[in-house]
C-alpha cells in the first residue's frame, strides 16, 4: 500500500464520518465541526492526490496544495461566521438548534 | 549522520506518537474539563517532539517551522481556556457540558 | 522525502480517524471541542507527511490554534444549557440510518474510483515547476496561490473579508463577565507577542522560498491578537481605522490587478524581473488585512459589560467593547 | 475598449465598489454603490457588444495558459447573465438606496415602510450600511462565476457569493439568524460536495479548466461520482424541489431589497452552474440525456409544489419566496428543453425569466419569459412542459389575485404591503419595463446566446 493510497483512504473515511455528522447531529456547534472533518477528508484525499507525483517529478503537486491552504482558510472563516450566528440564535431563541431540530423537552 | 540514525528517529518519532495516544486517553476520561485541556496541551507538546524528529529523520528542515509554529500557538487554546471557561472540579452532573466562570454574570 | 509507508503512518492514521470521530460523536461538546483541536495537531503531521509543509504550518496555525479558540469562546458564551446536546448525539435512529446508508455508499464510491486512479499521475506538478523561474519566487505554492492562480486568491481574500462583514452585521452580544485581571496572561503576553510577530515576519518572508507565506504568517499574528484581546480586551467593530485595515489587502491585490491591465501585460500578470517584489508586496497587505480579520473574527462585537470594571491596563476608555460609536480604534 | 478590456472592467468594477463603499463608511457607502451600478450597467452592454460583434472572449488571467493558469471567459450565456445581473442590480440598488437610506437618516416615513418581516427587529440601524460593500461583493462574486472557466476558480466564487448570502439574510436581525444559519449549513455542504467531484475530475484528468476536461472527459465510475455529487451540491444550493426548505425562511426574513437580490440573482448562480455543467462539460457522457429530463421532472415538481405552497401563505415575502422555487423549476423545465431542440430559444426564455423576476411584479416577467418557454416546448414537442407552465401559470394567477385581494380589503393591517415610497415602485416598474423590452430585443439576445454555445 501506498503512502497516497493509505491517507486517502483515511481522507474518504473522514467524509463519510464528517458528511452523517453534518447531517445527522442536531446541534449547529456538532453540525459544524462535522462539516470541518468532512473538509479535513476532502482536502486530505486532495494532498493525497498530489503525493502521487512524486517519482515522476521532484517534488509533489503544488496546485492541490494551493487549493487546500484557499479551502482551510475558507473553511475557518466559514465556521467563525457560523459560531457568531449561532450564538445570536442562542440568545434570540433560547436554542442552540435549528427551529426543524427542536422538540418540546430538550434544550 | 550515521547509517543507523534514520530508523532510530523513526522509531522515536513512533514512539512519541504511542505517548500521545496515551494522552488522549486523559482527554477521552477527564475527568474535568481542566484534565482534558492540560492533556491536550501535553499532545501539543509531543506533536512538536514529532516534527522535529522527522525533520531530521526525513532532512526537511522546513519541519522545523511547522515545529516552531506549533509550539507558539499550542497555548492559545489554552489561554481561552482559562480566561473563558475556567477550571472547576469535576460536577455531580459531570461530561454535561463546558462551565463558565461566574454563571450569568451580565 | 521518504515516501514509504512506516509504523508510524499507521498509527498516526488510526489516530487521525479514532479522534475525528470522537470529535463528532462526544456527547460533552467541549471533550468534542478538546479533540477537534488534537485532531487538527495531529492533521498537520499528516500533511507533513505527505510532503505538503505548506499546508501543516496553515493548520498548525489555524486548525490547532485559532480554530480552537473560537470553538471554546463560543462554548463559553453558549453557557451550560446552550453546549448540552443529547446523551447519544450521533446515535443510529431510523431518519438516522438513511444518512448513515448515504454517507457509506458515497465512501464506498470514492473507494472505488480513488482505487481506479493510476498509481502514479503527472499532475500539474511539470508546468509548475518549470514556469517558476518567472513566477519570481522559487517556493511552487507561493507561486501557484501568487502567480499562476493569483485570481483565486485574489476571491479568498474577498470571503475572508465578507466573514467579518458578516459578523460586524449581527447584532453586538451580551460582554462576557469579565475575570479578573491575569499575572500570567500578561507575563505569556509580553513573551509570545513579540516572539509571534518575528516569527510572522519570518514566515512571510521565507514563503518565497521555502514553505510559509502570507496566510500562515497572518494565521500566526492572529494568535498573538487573540492573547492580547484576552489580557486587554480589544474593540474591532467597524471603526474607520479597522476597515481600512481590513480592506487593505483585498484593495491592495485588486489594484495590482487594475495596474497590470491598464499599463499592459494583462490582469494579474506580473512581469517576471518585478514579480517576486510585487509578490511580497501583495503578501505583506494580505497579512496585516488576514490577521486583522480573524482578530475581528474571534473578538465579534460586545456591548458595554454592565460592570463598569475597566482593567488597569492600556486599555483605555475608547477599548471599551461596543463603545455606543463603534468609531474607537485600538 | 476592447473586448477582453471589457471583461476586465466588468469583474473590477463591483470589487472596487465594494472597496470604495467599505472605505467611505456609513454616509458614503449609498453613493458608492449607486456609482458603481451605473458603471457596472455600461462596462455589461459594452461586453455583450464586445461579445455580439467579436464572438467569445478570452483572459487568460496571469497570462498562464490553462491547464496551470485559469481562464475567464464571456461567450453568449455568460454575457446575457452578466447584462441582465448588472440590470437588476441597479434595481436593486436603488431600491436599496431608500430602504437602507431610511434607517440612517431617521426618517418616519420611511421606518414605516421599510422594516422587516414579523421575524424580528432588523439589525441596528448603524450596520445596516455594510449592505453596500456586502452586496457589491456578491455581485462581484456573481461576475466571477459566470466568466469563470475553471472549477476550482468556481468554489471560490461560489463561496464568496454563499458567503455574501448569508450575510445579507442576517441583516434582517436576531430573528433572522436560524435562517441565516441554515443557509450558512447548506451552502456549505453544497460546496464540500461540489469540491469533492472536482478534486475527482482533476485526479482522473489533470486539468480543471472547462474547456479541456471537455476534451479529456474519460466516460467511468469517478466521473459520474464526480457528477453526481456537483450536481447534487448545486441543487442544495440553487433550492430546487425538494431541496428547496431552506429558501423560504431565509428569504421571507430578509429585507425587501436582500430578497430581490437573493431570489433575483443568487439562487440562479447556481442554476446558471448547473446549466454550463450539463450542456458544455457533461452533455457529451454517454447516456446523459437522462439527467436533464431527471432536472426536469424535479423542475415539473417545483412549479407544481411552489405554486401550491405559495396560494397557501398569508405573507406576502412568504409567498413571493414560494413563487420563487416555482421559477426556478420553470428554469430546470428551460435547462432540459435546451439540452434537446431548440436551445437557444429556451436558452432565451430561462434568460427572460430570470430578468423579469422581482418581489413588486412576479406575473408580468414571468410572463415574457413563459410565453417564450411555452414557444420552445411546442416547438421541441414537450407537451408535458406545456401543460405545466400552464398550470403553474393558473397558480400564479391564483396567488396573485389572493394576495392583491388583501392588499386592496385590509391594508392598513397588514404591515407588508403598507404604502411604499416612491424610489422603490420606480425601481420594480424600471425592471418591468425592462423585461418587456427583453421580450422585443428577442432576436438580439438569442443571437447573443447563441454566441459561443456549445452543441
């Protein structure tokens, strides 16, 4: 097994985990680190990608690279909004979930 | 550097890796919130024994920037820590979610 | 690099998936939140060994340390009622088990054409190697985010700039109480702060040649803003003086763009024997504007605290948070 | 000014704006962004000129070639949208000139009218001018997008423009922010799947730029995959039936002129996406005439379920948000007709109706753009088409008659549709006007859209 092949199997995995994460959780705080994993999964099957280079050229990829440091610093300022309105629903709402989400007993 | 030096860092940098798997073990436990953030802060710490290990075992000395990096900023999730949540003794109700230092004090 | 497989790939791997899925599965969000953090720590070794420092000093910055940062803030602001989820957050239900179906079958695809790809492949790895000499730095990532793709990053900058716009259009929130004033937070103060901007500086310089670059520099200040916001509490709404800040970078790459269209090589294309200082020119802008930004990110908008307890420090009257004229600068 | 001087100026322009707005602060940020409306308007019908006459053009921005550089391009679509963008914008923007305008300057009149929805109190009065900045960035984004010739280039695009969305729901306010919220949540799952098929497209193919995956498309698993998940991701963010949930909170909470812009504009980049993915990048797969009439049938589905959902809300943004899921499967109907016959012609009808829609005046654009969409539908024997446009059109008749009712029985009750000022019936009226003329200038704008189409 590849070095490439090893981390992008990890990669897929954590999209998986990330994507029902995403989707399954209730809480915005649990729904949002879900979509940063599932980020961390797509980005690292990219730079997995990008090892494969090496043998032919001297060095991997730089483009995915590239590609991954604009998505990390997307992805944190994403989240950095996210948390801000999700603690102005908190304070308006009194809920820290989405008005789909909330039933009658829970927080 | 002699012929055997590059599987001894390897092992090495293995290791450490084992000893921050122990870590993690704290944080999984607890059982106050103040263990699992010293914990991670220890993990920050074994992270940055890591890279430099494999700077020299992979002789990339740009690892040793990322180690740098680390070791500057691992405290600053701690300093929120502090300043922010506070740590408190375990609660009766503990594993129930973060405390705040004075409860409702605006 | 080694590109052979190790124990210690191995272990790290299992490492990297067991904490991912704690990070998502913990019912206590801020265990959660402790190990999103290990995660992103351990995440950068990843990328380390996949040969991509310049993504492990990005994460290491961001992932381990801002990221962090303002996922506990916000557990703190959220309060015990707001961080208490349900005793098995993530556990199978029946709506469950269609989502947990979906996400297998998609990892099983992905699996399935990851494992059809070449083992080898050229990427663009030749092009970009072989332009460097006129891309004016000699580190491919600089010039790929820089040069070759500069328009991309020029839009980065952009959404960067529109998270804080976002956050400035909220409404201000209630001001945390305030702990008393920190010896230690001073004395970790007065030793991290010079220590990151020289380290900033470094980074930003070094990034023509060897991995580093605006982003991780501006990730690094950043750091040190948010210890400083902790000790003495900063304002950064949108007073004159931050906005223009912010908007530096972003106008700074802009108008390189309007300049290289108007007096001739075309949008963005930068004549190769000035093309390594237009690039740090760009970059420095687009440090100060990116941490500023995340500062701002992470420091959100407060009202007046209702104790009028101002601390001793430099932190005079026009730092108070949410001030009524949000004209005060830092 | 040359052509590719104007695909220049166009994507400059709304970024500058923004820049400008951001910089001049509360009190210049209104002649900022009206500035920049009018400059924007001219450098559009100076490219869609520059296109008309000189055929598609190219920037190759850096001057790198593609496969390592990107590529911006403006053929016949892509100039249609960025002339009808910039037009509605300058509605929007006048619009937004009194709306906005009121808050800052205390003027009574206008807080009676201006004011959100039963959602919450809108944000404080001295934010409410970041709407300049935000919006033209969102615009800017837009340009970005339809020029763009590369993927990658696209996520960002897209982002920004998501990002910008979400800002703008939240200007409404505290109580705007689950919606916000959830559009945030969305948008951002749509763009980690979208990212997802392109990072599979560039592993199979080394290259992201449009035009030369086009060349290189290897029929296999990882580009259906790959398919399939940027469709997917577009549909989440383009509202389509039944990913629609997320659009009528979000838009029926935002401030009037945020939701013109939001159902007007943003929801359609992802249309426009989706359309340029299917007819120019996948068309040519092997049995992917299946996926438009799949886009279609769900298209049907909208028009049906949206003008059903619309007659039943008692708010007037609710219903207009309803009414704006029924248009956009009127456009998955158009995305279909024009993978068939007579594309170009469709190809007009979607561009008409998406210039026409606005909150003010939902039937008479719709109209333009419908008439020429039935025009297609007999012309390519879709009689199912018909028979849903017309249904769909009875709805809109229906809802209306029901909203013009209560308007005219009890208006001083109802806060939505008290008196308006007069810069905003001006704005809506401009924009009817223009979609009439679109209707007359037929022929010139399917000559444009048919300017660089692919086959």
């Amino acid at each position: 097994m590849s070095l490439a092949l090893l981390y992008g199997l990890a990669g897929i995995a954590l999209v998986a985990m990330g994507l029902y994460a995403a989707l399954a959780a209730r809480h915005v705080l649990r729904r949002l680190l879900g979509l940063n994993v599932l980020g961390s999964g797509v980005f690292m099957m990219l730079v997995a990608l990008a090892s494969r280079t090496t043998g032919i050229a001297t060095r991997p990829d730089p483009v995915p690279h590239a590609m991954v440091l604009t998505g990390i610093v997307v992805a944190v300022s994403a989240t950095a909004l996210g948390l801000a309105l999700l603690r102005r629903m908190h304070a308006h709402d009194g809920s820290p979930r989405l008005p789909e989400d909330r039933d009658a007993g829970s927080p | 550097m002699p012929e055997w030096m590059t599987p001894a860092l390897w092992i090495a940098a293995a290791a450490v890796l084992g000893t921050i798997a122990l870590g993690l073990v704290r944080v999984e436990r607890g059982p106050s919130n103040g263990d699992r953030m010293l914990a991670a802060q220890l993990l920050g710490t074994g992270a940055v024994a890591v890279l430099l290990l494999l700077a020299r075992a992979t002789d990339a000395p740009a690892l040793l920037d990322v180690a740098l990096v680390l070791a500057l900023l691992a405290c600053v999730a701690g300093a929120v820590f502090v300043r922010r949540i506070g740590v408190q003794p375990p609660e009766r109700d503990e594993g129930r979610g973060p405390t705040r230092a004075t409860e409702d004090g605006s | 690099m080694a590109a052979e497989v190790q124990v210690f790939d191995a272990v790290l791997v299992v490492l990297l998936l067991w904490l991912g899925w704690r990070a998502l599965a913990s019912a206590d969000l801020f265990k959660a939140v402790v190990q999103f953090i290990v995660f992103g720590l351990l995440l950068s070794l990843a990328w380390v060994r996949l040969g991509a420092p310049d993504v492990a000093l990005a994460e290491a910055a961001i992932g381990a340390g801002l990221a962090g940062a303002l996922l506990l803030d916000t557990l703190a602001r959220l309060g015990r009622s707001g961080a208490a989820d349900e005793a098995r957050p993530l556990g199978l239900t029946p709506a469950r088990t269609g989502i947990a179906l979906a996400a297998l079958g998609l990892a099983a695809l992905l699996v399935a054409s990851a494992l059809a790809l070449p083992e080898r492949w050229p990427g663009l790895a030749e092009p970009a190697l072989q332009q460097l000499r006129a891309s004016g730095v000699s580190n491919p990532v600089t010039a790929t985010l820089l040069n070759y793709r500069a328009w991309d990053t020029l839009l980065e900058v952009g959404v960067l700039m529109l998270a804080v716009l976002g956050v400035w259009i909220l409404e201000a929130e209630p001001a945390l109480p305030r702990p008393a004033p920190d010896p230690m937070l001073g004395l970790l103060l007065r030793v991290l702060l010079p220590l990151t901007v020289i380290v900033a500086g470094y980074l930003l310089w070094v990034g023509a040649h060897a991995p580093g670059g605006a982003f991780q520099g501006a990730a690094l200040l950043a750091a040190g803003g948010v210890l400083w916001h902790l000790a003495r509490p900063l304002s950064l709404g949108p007073s004159p003086v931050v906005r223009a800040v912010v908007v530096l970078g972003f106008a700074v790459f802009l108008a390189v763009g309007v300049a290289t269209a108007v007096l001739g090589g075309g949008l963005l294309t930068f004549p190769p024997e000035h093309a390594g200082a237009i690039i740090l020119v760009i970059e420095a802008a687009a440090m100060l504007s990116i941490a500023l930004i995340m500062v701002a990110l992470f420091v959100g908008r407060e009202r007046a605290p209702s104790d009028a307890g101002i601390p001793d420090s430099a932190a005079d009257a026009s730092a108070v948070p949410g001030a009524p004229n949000p004209g005060a600068a830092p | 000014m040359t052509g590719s001087a104007a695909l220049v100026t166009v994507l400059v322009v709304p970024l500058a704006g923004a820049v400008a707005a951001l910089l001049a602060g509360r009190r210049g940020a209104v002649a900022a962004g009206l500035l920049t409306s009018a400059l924007g308007v001219a450098a559009a019908f100076v490219l869609a000129g520059a296109v008309l006459a000189g055929g598609m053009q190219r920037v190759a921005v850096g001057g790198w070639a593609v496969p390592l550089g990107i590529e911006l391009r403006a053929d016949g679509l892509a100039a249609a949208m960025l002339l009808m963008t910039a037009v509605i914008g300058a509605g929007i923007a006048v619009y937004a000139w009194r709306y906005f305008g009121a808050a800052g300057h205390h003027d009574p009149h206008d807080l009676a009218a201006g004011p959100p929805g039963p959602a919450g109190k809108a944000a404080p009065a001295s934010t409410q001018w970041l709407f300049w900045p935000v919006w033209l960035l969102a615009w800017g984004a837009l340009n970005a997008l339809y020029l763009s010739g590369d993927l990658f280039n696209l996520y960002v695009t897209l982002e920004l423009l998501g990002l910008a969305a979400v800002a703008l729901v939240a200007l409404a306010g505290a109580g705007a922010a689950a919606a916000a919220l959830r559009y945030l949540l969305l948008t951002l799952l749509g763009s980690m799947l979208y990212i997802l098929g392109v990072e599979l497209l560039y592993a199979a193919h080394q290259t992201m730029d449009l035009l030369q995956l086009r060349e290189r498309l290897q029929p296999g698993l990882s580009v259906w995959l790959a398919a399939a998940l940027m469709t997917t991701g577009l549909l989440v963010k383009t509202a389509i039936f039944p990913l629609h949930f997320w659009l009528p909170p979000a838009h029926g909470s935002a401030p009037a002129p945020v939701s013109a812009a939001l159902s007007a504009l943003v929801v359609k980049a992802g249309f426009y996406l989706l359309a340029r993915l299917w007819l120019d990048l996948f068309g040519a797969l092997p049995g992917a005439g299946v996926v438009p009439a799949l886009l279609g049938a769900l298209g049907a589905c909208a028009v049906l379920w949206g003008g059903v959902q619309a007659l039943r809300q008692t708010r007037l943004k609710a219903m207009i948000a309803y009414s704006t899921v029924a248009q956009l499967g009127y456009l998955m109907i158009a995305l279909l007709l024009a993978s068939g016959a007579g594309g170009a012609a469709a190809g007009a009808a979607g561009g008409a109706m998406h210039a026409g829609r606005d909150p003010g005046l939902p039937p008479t654009g719709g109209f333009v753009g419908k008439f020429a969409l039935v025009e297609a539908a007999v012309r390519a024997g879709a009689w199912w088409a018909v028979a849903v446009v017309l249904a769909g059109s009875l709805l809109a008749a229906a809802f209306l008659f029901h909203a013009l009712s209560r308007a005219f029985a009890d208006a001083p009750a109802d806060k939505t549709s008290a008196e308006v000022p007069a810069a905003p019936q001006l704005a809506a009226l401009a924009l009817a006007l223009v979609a009439v003329a679109l209707a007359a200038a037929g022929e010139p704008l399917r000559r444009l859209l048919t300017v660089g189409a692919a086959t």
